[in-house]
C-alpha cells in the first residue's frame, strides 16, 4: 500500500518529465500517438512504490517549431507563433523553462487546437 495525495501544480511540466510526451506550443504536452488530447491531467505524490519513468524525445517539440497549425486555429489568440522563450509574460505562466506559453487570460479551454494537432 502507499498514501497518495492529489495536486495542483504545472501538469505539462510533470507530464513530460515523466514521459508522457514533451512539451508544445499550445503549453500542453503532446503525446506521441494522441496528440494533445491530454491536456488536462492529475499529479498525486506518493509513497507508493511506482516505478520511475524517464522523459521521452519522439521529436514533437522540434516539429512544434515549425508547425504552427494550433496557434493558427486558435479562435482566441492565445497560442503565440513565435520562438520558444525564456520569458513569462502571462499571468497562469509557468517561468524557469524554455518553452511556449499560452496565454491563459486569452483561452477559454475550448477544444479547438487539441482537434487540429
């Protein structure tokens, strides 16, 4: 047995420092075969014997450069075009990483760039 207590915190982040996928523009973690279907996720800390995975490159990130298409599809405005960047400018953000952000004050969390990824 194991006591596990559920959590709020960076779940992109998390996600892929587990291995569930890496990264992307929209600020989800894309995986390899669903895309960015798992937006929203759930983090438990626990004692509970598991064990580790490590982070996974199936080359998502790098085509995010490049791709653009969720951003484009985006109704709102709130998944930039531009470069990944050091800088946090948005007030959900998650700083300390290189990355996309989007903009949470923007997104409404419709479905529209999970459909188009």
């Amino acid at each position: 047995g194991g006591t596990g207590i559920g959590c709020i915190g960076p779940t992109g982040g998390f996600a892929a420092l587990s291995g569930l996928g890496e990264l992307g523009r929209a600020s989800y973690v894309i995986h390899p075969k669903y895309g960015l279907t798992n937006r929203a996720m759930w983090m438990h800390i626990t004692n509970f014997p598991i064990v580790p995975t490590k982070p996974i490159d199936f080359g998502g990130r790098e085509f995010c450069k490049t791709c653009k298409i969720c951003a484009e599809a985006c109704p709102f405005g709130a998944i930039k075009t531009g470069d990944p960047t050091w800088e946090d400018d948005t007030i959900y953000g998650n700083p300390g990483f290189l990355g996309w952000r989007c903009n949470y004050d923007l997104c409404p969390h419709c479905p529209v760039c999970q459909g188009t990824c």
